[in-house]
C-alpha cells in the first residue's frame, strides 16, 4: 500500500495500533497545517519546530490532537484515521511520533519492544533490562525470519483506501481491465476483507464492479459462511446488521448482548443422549477450495501493485471454476482466545531472498480468536508447491512464532465440490435446555 510520494508524512506507533498521515498534495496551505500540527508533539526552537518522538497519552494531549483532527479533517480526511488511531491508545501508556516509517523488521521489532516495555511503568534500570531481555530474545527467534522476509500488515480497524484513488486512472487487479474498456466501471465499494466478517475500514480501489460481484456472489460467500457461528457469536455487523443464522433444525442469534441457540430435538444427526452437544445442520454447501481462494484473495487484494506482475497464475486460479480437485499446500489454522483482534486483519510475509525452500508469499489472516497462515500458491517466483509433507514442514519449521505454539491443525482447504456442512455446540445442560425453550418457538 503506497504512500503518495508528494506529501507531508507524520508515523504513530503504539502498542495499540499504529498509523500514517500523509499530508497531500504539498502546498503552502498543508505546510502550515503539518507545522501546527507536529507542533503538538514538540517545541519551537531556534525558529524550528522541534519534535520529541516519544510521547506518554494524557488527556490535555489528547484533546489538542482532537481540537486540530476536528478543525480540519474536512479538508484533510486522512485525519479521521488518525484521529481514530489516537483515541485508540489508553492514557499513560506510551507512543511514538516519528516524521518517517520504519521499514527494517528488525527496527519495528524493537521499537514495539521497547514501547512493551516502557508501558509497564517501571523505573528507569527495570525498563531497560526487561527491553534489553525481550528484545534479545525476539531477535534471536526471529532474526532468520526477518532476513528473509519483509513483513506487512493490513488492518481493517481504521479506514485504508488501497490502490488508485482517481477512478479514472484504475486498473482491476483480478480481471486488469481499466475504465477504458467497455462496460467496466469501479463504482462500488470493494471491501479487500468481506464486510459480513466485520470489515468497513479495508477499502480495495483497484477491483471493478464485475469482479466485486462475481467473488461476493461466488468464492466470498463459502468464507462468510464457514465463519457463521463466529459472525454470530462476536455479533459481527454487516450489510444488514448482526446475522441470524437458520439450520435445517434449529438457528442461532445473538440479541440483547446473548448468544442464543435454537434447536428442534430429534432432527440432528448426531445427539448426545444428555444433551452437552447438539450437531446443527446447514443449508449452506461449502466447497472447502472457495475458503482456500477467498483468503488469497485477501492477500492479492492489500500486496503492492507492483508485486502482482508475478501472480498471474494465482489470479487465473481464483477467477476458475473448478470441478475437481486441485492439490494445494495444507492451511494452518488456530483458535487463541489469548491472539484475539478486534478487526479482521491480514499480515503478509514477502520473501525477501532467493531461497527456493521458502514461499515467496506467506499470509495470516486473523479473524477474532481464529488464526489462517496460508502460502498463496502459484507465484512465478516459487519453484517449489510446497504440497508434499517434507517441503511444507520445512516452511513450517522456519516461522518459528508459529511453530512453537501448540494447537495447529493444518487443515486440507482443496476439495471444489460443493459438500453439507455442519456446527456443533457444546454446552453445559442447563444452559442448552434454557436456550432451547426460549428460542426453538421462533425457528
């Protein structure tokens, strides 16, 4: 995602989330309001504004950063987002301002560290061990990661517009037809993370009207559904609101703040005699290869324009209708409440080196307590497919912050064919029996 290279830059980096105001385009207008604003953050001297890079919240910070968003966000948008990333950080904890983004891995890594470290209020000589400590300890986990790789992330907490903002100027990054071809048009709002999964911030320019509607109406759809319980269970808002989701026999809502279940006894096909787990039959068929694709599609939504060039066998990929079986590398998958985001968002891992043992493009994608990290296949730049156990272990083994956590599953997303599927629940007895009475009338 680019920055335009004609505009007045200011970075925010703290614990809680991290943002880029780009000032554009540079004029004597926006000079002014960039000098007001970093004037915030520092002090004039000598006739320069001099600005301090680290900053603790408070609430007289904080409403001076509010009053100049609110004065002039009307002329400069990009300000909501940075008003948001601000009201984001809690008071007392620390954060930086810096006048250019930190691209080194290693850099970032520290600096997050450091922050980890200053936040937990402790005197001068205990903040500098416990970063010296963490700091050492992660650079050592990740340094071969980091030589490698460059790593990015996407989030949909804040409004991002990826890609070309002058309609007239863009070219679809699945189908590559412009405005100068006949009937194509970039009218809607593309969202590069499905909105039923949360996402309003995460805006994709570069997808044209057609494209939007053959994924929403095909791919997209077998993701949304695969996450319906959690859509439900988070009270996820989409296009119509938090969803109530209908089963062959029962439903599931979540109203007033509950998570309620609804079930018909009898019509599930498998019952536990004392009712600690009921099976909810779907109406919905998923094919499995449709999750697999909607999540690179994720991926070849928020990478560099530029990077695209050597993922035209992936686009060719999601674009196809397929009707057998196609070998893809297995996608690891874990539930941690403890990784738990807010946002839907979606990190990616671009190989940096010529390493043919490693992906040139890895992905994880993070949707409430679930964690997807996923090798999007088919890249000119790959010479492995990383389908057998040997090569894709040998991946694995070198992302040690995934390896060294319990609880993968790694999970076979290439059957095209769409199959029944189908949720279970656990739930204790009284509180399944109380859900049952109440809500099984109304399915």
């Amino acid at each position: 995602m680019k920055k335009s290279e004609q505009s007045l830059e200011l970075n925010l980096y703290s614990k809680e989330t991290s943002s880029c105001l780009a000032m554009s385009p540079i004029n004597d207008e926006a000079t002014v309001r960039y000098a007001e604003l970093i004037s915030i953050f520092g002090q004039y001297k000598d006739g320069v504004i001099a600005v301090e890079p680290e900053h603790v919240m408070n609430a007289e910070l904080r409403q001076k950063i509010y009053t100049f968003c609110d004065r002039y966000k009307k002329y400069y948008p990009i300000l909501n987002r940075f008003q948001k990333a601000i009201s984001k950080i809690p008071e007392g904890n620390h954060f930086f301002i810096l006048p250019k983004e930190i691209t080194d891995n290693a850099e970032v890594l520290s600096l997050y560290n450091y922050i980890d470290a200053r936040n937990m209020k402790m005197s001068e000589e205990d903040t500098i061990s416990t970063y010296n400590a963490s700091n050492t300890g992660h650079l050592s986990t990740f340094a071969p990661l980091l030589d490698h790789y460059h790593i990015s992330l996407a989030s949909s907490d804040t409004r991002t517009h990826i890609g070309e903002s002058d309609r007239n100027d863009r070219v679809c990054r699945f189908c590559g037809k412009s405005t100068a071809d006949p009937g194509v048009t970039f009218r809607k709002v593309a969202h590069a993370i499905p909105e039923a999964l949360g996402n309003k911030g995460l805006i994709l320019n570069e997808e044209c009207d057609r494209c939007n509607e053959v994924f929403g109406n095909t791919i997209e759809q077998d993701l949304i559904a695969y996450f319906n319980f959690h859509r439900v269970f988070w009270a996820i808002k989409g296009k119509n609101g938090v969803p109530k989701i209908k089963f062959k026999n029962g439903c599931i809502a979540h109203k007033e703040g509950k998570f309620e279940i609804g079930y018909k006894p009898g019509l599930g096909k498998s019952e536990s005699a004392v009712l600690k787990q009921v099976t909810l039959d779907s109406h919905d068929r998923i094919a499995t290869a449709n999750i697999y694709k909607s999540l690179c599609k994720i991926a070849i939504g928020v990478i560099d324009a530029e990077k695209l060039k050597y993922f035209g066998r992936t686009i060719s990929w999601l674009l196809a209708e397929e009707d057998h079986p196609q070998v893809l590398p297995r996608v690891a998958v874990l539930n941690a409440p403890q990784m738990r985001v807010e946002s839907p968002q979606i990190v990616l891992y671009e190989r940096l080196s010529a390493m043919a043992d490693l992906p040139h493009l890895v992905a994880e994608f993070k949707f409430k307590t679930l964690v997807f990290v996923f090798i999007v296949p088919f890249s000119d730049l790959d010479t492995k497919t990383f389908f057998c156990e040997e090569d894709y272990n040998s991946f694995w083994q070198s992302f040690p912050h995934y390896a060294a956590v319990d609880g993968w599953k790694f999970e076979r997303f290439d059957n095209p064919q769409k199959l029944e599927n189908s949720l279970t629940v656990v739930l204790n007895r009284s509180t399944f029996l109380r859900l049952c009475e109440d809500e099984c009338r109304r399915c």
